[in-house]
C-alpha cells in the first residue's frame, strides 16, 4: 500500500485529520489539487512543477511564503486568474470548470491550505439549537473537539477596531443584548471568536517601521486576511491561522505525513470483501502539470476535497448510488450591507472622521440570532469591498443608471456618477455580511453532467434556488443590519442584494443521510468525508470552518478505534 490512509485535499478539514492521524501513528498520505506556497521545493509553483512531494518540516520556508502572497487584489483574489483560485498551480492555464446559473460565484481555493488560504479566519461555534434534535449526535459531543481545535489554531476574541466600534455602538443601542460565552442560545452581539493571533505588542511602539511588524509574532491589523497574510516571524506563525501554517506544520512535524500538491483525485476505487460489504481500496490521481495518471492504494480513503468535488468525486466512481450524495446543498444565502457615514458623524462616534474598513481582521464582530442566522462585520480591501458593494448585486436593479433610494437604502446594482461618489468614500464605509440559517432543500444539488467531460472526468453541475423560509430569513437579518446602520447615524445604506454567491458551501454529503455520526460512508467501508460537505444543515448561520475542524479531530479518533 502507498499509505495507510489518503486524504484528498489541503484545506480546512484534510489538513487537521492529517495530523490527528500522524501523531497517533499512522501513515498518511495527503493529496492536494492545487500548488504549495511556502515550502522550499515549489520555490516557483506556478511556474515549474517542482517536486513530487514534501514530508520534511524543514522545507517550509517563511521567507519565501512572504515572497510568493501580496496584498495585491486581483494577483491573488481574482476567480480566473488569481493565486487563490480554483484551477491549477500554472496561471497561463484556465481554472477548473464548474456549472452554475448565470451570476453564480463560486469562491473556493486550490492549494495546500485549501480555502483556508483566503478566508477571514472566522470560528464561531455552530448554535446549539441547530444541532441538537438535527444531527445524527449532540452538541455536547463536539464541545471537546471545538476546544481541542480552538486551543490549536489558536482561536481568540477579535480585537475592537473603528468598524467594531460602530457595530457594538448600534447593537447596544437597537437593544441587543451583549453575548459573554462561545455557546450561542440566545441573541446577542459580541467579538468575533478568529484563528487570528492578538495583536503585536509592539504594534504602536514608533521605533518599528511596519515592515518591521510584518517580521514579528502578532497580528498588524494590516486588513489582508482574504488576500493572503504573511505577517509573522515564520510560516508556522503567521497571524492568520489558515491549515498551511497551523496544522500542515504540526502534521509534518509528526513524521508520519507526506503531503502531495499538483494532484488531482479523479476516481476512488472500490471492491466487495468476504464480509460482504464493500471497501474502499484506493484512487486514481491525475498530476497537474505532466498529466499522467497514476492508481494509489490504502486502507483508508478520506474525501475532503469540498462542497462540489467531494460529491463529484463520489459520483465520478463506481460508488453504491445513494439519492443524498450532492444533495442538500446550502450557501448561507449570504447579503452585503454598507453603510456611509458623514465625517461629522464618525467623529461624534470615534473622535476621527474615518471608519477606515481595511484596519483590523475583516471580521471582528458579530450580531448572532439563533432561527434567523448572523449578522457580522465585514471590512475589506478596497478591490474586494467595492466589488462585494457594488459589483455583486442583482442586475435588475432599478437604480443602475439613475439611483433613488428607497426609504433611505439603495438596493441592488448601481452604477454611473452616484456608484463613483459613494465608492470615492470608502473610509466613511461600514461593512455586514448577512449569513442567513439556510434551510436544506434536496432540490439544490450538485450533479455532473456526463456529456462535458474536463480533464478529470464529468464535470460539476450546481444547482442552487433558496427556499421561502431562507429567503424570508435573509429579509429579516438584512433588515436587522439596516437598523443597525441607522442607529449609528449612516448617511447613506446600500444593501447590495446578492445573488448565489457561494462561499459556504455545505450539506452535499450529509452526516445521518451519506454518512455516519464519525464521518464513514453508510454503503462502502473505510471512506470518510471531513469537510464542509458533512454537515447535516446549515448551523445556525456561523461559518463553517471550525466545526469542520472539530468534527476532523473526532472522526480521526473514531477512525482510529475501528480501524488501527
């Protein structure tokens, strides 16, 4: 056998059961689509294949990870071209392609660290109520897991910066209760809980230059969380905790993990044992660069390649046909609403006349509503939040050419000299995400269509229409998040009304549906899921990643128990 056990994929659920298993012993082998910044043998990975695999810790490099990311937005963000796309390691080369409805954006990462790479580094808990009486086990069965994960990332309260001040100023004062514990039952506000490091102690000190900070421990509150931070005196302590630099490292450092980029998985393979179940026995992988294929085998077979591959995967193998694979897929039906602010205003709040989105994490708080889902701040890069206020909305807006607000609130797309005055006050602007409790529908799916085929087989098909209920949840936060602009004194609100935007894809493997409570398939032995797509529902609203993470550990442990 190659190893005893393979995962397939990088990202925020491969990487930690990678390491669980390693440091019990076991041999891993990690296989990952997409290129590896920061290790010394791909120095240039976009350009050259380099080496086939790495299992030394020593070939992680922080120098040159901090020489391959940049705060440069389209270089790294953009979905065609940049470093954090899905496609692969050669950018001449087009991305990987899905299927969707017209307006469909899909934001998801290639690469070891997988979409953790881009992400804002928020973890909150999934919300009791959500997991209880839904899911196949207790939120009291993941409470040992979320505190195993939160004490290794680490996962801190987030800092109060300008925006968070704003947001705490209108939530205290719409009548929202403050939320003093990481177990949400009730409504509330309170820091966003982020796989960020505090802040640098020496952040005021004058005697450090900023590029100075960039070379030591702690955050910056530099703002670059989805454009790739590099801030830290090594890899392995950059501030943003994404699985590149937090549990990749830890997994190396067992000995026991190799890890493999530039490979593609294109089929697991299967057979009926004398027990007469069928097992899992192995995959076929394609090399991204020479475009060889290459047939692995294990006793273990992990599926962590997200939300779309993951059920792709499954469907693309002669796997037991199972009516729940691909189905149920959720979005979180996300909204964007920003608020502009007289310098006058800002000054009354904050004693300076600017709001100033890009300092801080892009998310350091959060308006959490059990039944209805959160509402968070959002600061971002200039590029990033101009496209997500301006650029994301439906294009059936009245208010393209010639905008009138409707009860104060602009909604849709804009355009024209309106869209360049408002975009021009980008440091009066406050940013929230709506993350709406997005309810299952066996009806939003992913599928392949057989008739295109890419290079890795059928290709994905996603199909997504929110519910009623989602959509009547969504109204309601959006209209929340309005309110609170309007207690703060914004002069001018947008709600942008976004259409499918994908950025938390969950549901299409579900736990008590595809698979069991610890992750292993129903109908083929010794085949796990650990990530997004394992999640019975939604949670609640909260992101994703943590409680991927958490229930990694404990599959692992289970895995362990059954099979080694």
């Amino acid at each position: 056998m190659d190893a005893d056990v393979i995962v397939i994929g990088a990202g925020g659920g491969g990487a930690v059961i990678a390491k669980e298993l390693g440091e019990r012993g076991v041999q891993v082998l990690v296989l990952e689509a997409g290129p590896w910044y920061g290790n010394k043998k791909w120095k240039r990975p976009e350009n050259e294949r380099g080496a086939q695999s790495s299992w030394d810790y020593n070939d992680l490099d922080g120098a040159l990870y901090k020489s391959q990311l940049n705060a440069l937005e389209y270089n790294m963000n953009d979905y065609t071209y940049g470093r954090f796309r899905w496609g692969p390691a050669n950018r001449h080369r087009a991305p990987w392609m899905r299927v969707g409805r017209e307006g469909m954006g899909i934001w998801q990462s290639a690469g070891v660290g997988g979409t953790t790479l881009h992400y804002t580094a928020n973890s909150p808990r999934a919300f009791p109520l959500r997991i209880d009486g839904e899911w196949p086990l207790f939120y009291d069965d993941l409470l040992p897991y979320y505190e195993r994960v939160e004490a290794t990332l680490p996962v801190h309260f987030a800092p109060t910066t300008s925006k968070e001040e704003v947001f705490y100023y209108a939530a205290k004062k719409a009548g929202w209760n403050f939320t003093p514990t990481l177990n949400v039952t009730e409504a509330g506000y309170r820091p966003q809980p982020n796989a960020i490091l505090p802040p640098n102690k020496e952040l005021m000190n004058p005697k450090y230059s900023l590029s100075q900070l960039a070379h030591m421990e702690g955050c910056t509150l530099a703002g670059h969380c989805e454009s790739g931070c590099a801030v830290g005196p090594s890899l392995e302590k950059s501030a943003k905790r994404s699985t590149n630099v937090s549990y990749i490292p830890l997994a190396m450092r067992t000995g026991n993990v190799v890890i493999r980029p530039n490979t593609f998985v294109t089929k697991i393979w299967s057979e009926r044992k004398a027990d007469g179940n069928i097992h899992v026995t192995g995959v076929t992988i394609r090399d991204t660069w020479t475009g060889k294929n290459e047939k692995l085998t294990s006793m273990v077979v992990v599926m962590a390649a997200g939300g779309i591959e993951s059920p792709r995967l499954w469907l693309n193998s002669d796997l037991p046909f199972n009516e729940w694979v691909g189905r149920g897929l959720t979005s979180h039906y996300m909204n964007w609403i920003v608020g502009i602010f007289s310098e006058q205003q800002l000054i009354r709040l904050l004693g300076k006349p600017e709001v100033s989105p890009f300092v801080g994490p892009s998310s350091g708080g959060r308006l959490d509503i059990p039944g209805l889902g959160s509402v968070t701040v959002a600061g971002l890069d200039p590029t990033l939040f101009s496209s997500f206020t301006y650029g994301y909305g439906r294009s059936d807006s009245p208010w393209v050419e010639k905008p009138h607000p409707t009860e104060g609130v602009y909604r849709g797309r804009m355009g024209g000299a309106k869209m360049k005055e408002l975009m021009a006050r980008y440091r009066q602007s406050l940013g929230m995400a709506v993350i709406t409790d997005d309810e299952v529908d066996p009806a939003n799916h992913v599928r392949i269509n057989s008739s295109i085929s890419d290079e890795h087989g059928p290709i994905p098909v996603v199909r997504y229409v929110p519910t009623t209920t989602t959509i009547r949840r969504r109204q309601r936060l959006t209209k929340i998040a309005i309110s609170l602009l309007q207690q703060a004194g914004a002069e001018t609100i947008i709600d942008s009304d976004w259409g499918n935007s994908f950025i938390h894809l969950q549901c299409t493997m579900r736990m008590g549906y595809v698979v069991d409570s610890y992750g292993e398939a129903y109908q083929v032995k010794k085949l796990y899921v650990a990530d997004n797509s394992v999640h019975t529902n939604s949670l609640g609203g909260p992101n994703p990643t943590l409680t991927t993470q958490a229930l990694a550990v404990r599959t692992a442990e289970k895995m362990i128990e059954r099979y080694f």
